[in-house]
C-alpha cells in the first residue's frame, strides 16, 4: 500500500525490532497518511529511528547507496562526454526502481531530458554495469484498453521475460506485456494458507496466475479453471502452471470473463 502511494522509501530498509514491533521507512510524503486510511494493523509514526549493528557500524564510512552509485557513475560519464549534469539533470535520474532477476524497470518521468539522448547506448551500458544487471527497461502509464497493458520500452537488451519468485511460486512474464502486481502479496499469502483439498476453484480475471497459482501450490485445490482473455497474460499463465509443476489441475478458459 505504502509502495503504490509512493510514500515507502525504497532506499533504506525494513528493520525487525526487539519488540517484535516492524520499522518501515517512509518518506516525506507518508506524514499523516496511516492514519488517513484507518488501517486494521496498528501503526505509530516517528519522525526518525536510526538502528545500527555492529556490522553495520564497521561497514559504516564505506556503504554506498545504489542511488549514490548511479549520480556517480553517470557523472563520470558525462565528465567522459564533455556533458555538464546539473541540479535538473540530478533530478531527472530515478533513485528507485522494480528488480526482476537481470532486468531493472524504471518509474516514468525520468530519464526525460533530451540530454540523455546525446550519451547515446553508453548511459545503459553504464548504469547496467553499475547496478550488476544486463537488462534495463523503462515504463509509462497503463493503457486504457481493457487489458491494462503496460507501456514499457527495452532500453537494454532484447529479451523482455523475466521471473520473479513470491512464497515459493515463480511467476514469469513479459514486462511489455503485462503488470507484476507486488500489491497483491497480503492476499496471495492469505489463499496460500486456506485448506482447498478436493475443491474446485473458478478464478475469473486470472491474469498470470497471481491467485490460480496459490490455490494450486498451496492451498492444494483439486482442480482450478482459471479464465482469461488477454492472450499475453495466458502465455505467461501457461508458462507459469508449467514452472511449478500444476498444469495437470488447472483448466485455462480463454475468452471474456463475462460470457465464458
């Protein structure tokens, strides 16, 4: 929830505290906000919490950011080029992103300039080498077409499937083609643990198997049909059944949702 409302601050991380208590950090924009949506888990917001180990102390005058490792190295490379970077260009480079497996996906509204487009392939090149990936992609709004089909652009690579394991289920799909919905991990958890031994379950909207595939791996349901009409989304659905061996229980029904 944090995430979509762009108020979890993916540069630090979630701390588990003696208390059995979770520290996530937030930033700037989650003042007030818990509180707002009235939510069921209790919440209490502190203005700054600072957790240190001794490792961490030890490791302290020499950890570096990937954030701070990307203003570098792009740095080093307009120095290269002759390409001055000031405070808009600063602004312009994105300090998050989604990781799956080698490829690196962008926020929108970033890399905006036309600027960058002088650095040529060598600022991908360049950023991929940095971060320890070999793929890079970038996304935009979601199409409005009855499919939600994301708009991603490959800046790096040409290969756009990736994999991404949630609770010990594999999901693989095509960046371009269709969404990962990270929101969608409290309730996976909650089908994961129902009890489905000898019952058949009907998902309708199936996507790429976000829930199909924790009836079937977890719950053990008997036999799902799982229905669906996005022709991307079911070539990662049948990929997906495949990948965690449960193909045999799962009936794919393509076509609307609302006739099939």
């Amino acid at each position: 929830m944090l995430e979509t409302e762009n108020i979890y601050d993916k540069k630090r991380k979630i701390a588990k505290l003696e208390n059995g208590e979770v520290a996530i950090p937030i930033n700037g924009n989650g003042k007030g906000f818990l509180e707002a949506k009235n939510c069921n888990t209790e919440f209490q917001e502190v203005q700054t919490l600072v957790i240190r180990s001794e490792k961490i102390k030890i490791r302290e005058k020499t950890l570096v950011s990937d954030y701070e490792k990307l203003i570098r190295n792009i740095n080093s490379l307009a120095k290269d080029k002759g390409i001055e970077i000031h405070d808009v260009l600063v602004s312009d480079i994105p300090s998050h992103w989604e990781k799956h497996e080698d490829l690196l996906l962008f926020p929108d509204k970033c890399f905006v300039s036309e600027v960058w487009e002088s650095f040529g392939n060598d600022l991908w090149t360049a950023i991929a080498t940095c971060l320890g990936v070999n793929r890079l992609a970038q996304k935009s709004t979601i199409t409005r077409d009855g499919y939600r089909t994301p708009q991603v652009k490959l800046l790096l690579g040409d290969n756009s499937w990736v994999k991404h394991k949630d609770n010990g289920i594999v999901y693989s799909f095509d960046v371009t083609k269709c969404m990962f919905s990270a929101g969608n991990i409290t309730e996976k958890l909650r089908i994961g643990k129902f009890d489905c031994a000898g019952e058949t379950v009907v998902d309708l909207y199936a996507g790429i198997g976000y829930f199909v595939l924790p009836y079937l791996v977890h719950a053990r349901a008997s036999k799902v049909y799982a229905c669906e009409w996005n022709e991307h989304a079911l070539k990662a659905l049948r990929r997906n059944l495949q990948l965690n061996h449960v193909e045999e229980r799962c009936l794919v029904l393509p076509g609307d949702n609302r006739k099939v």
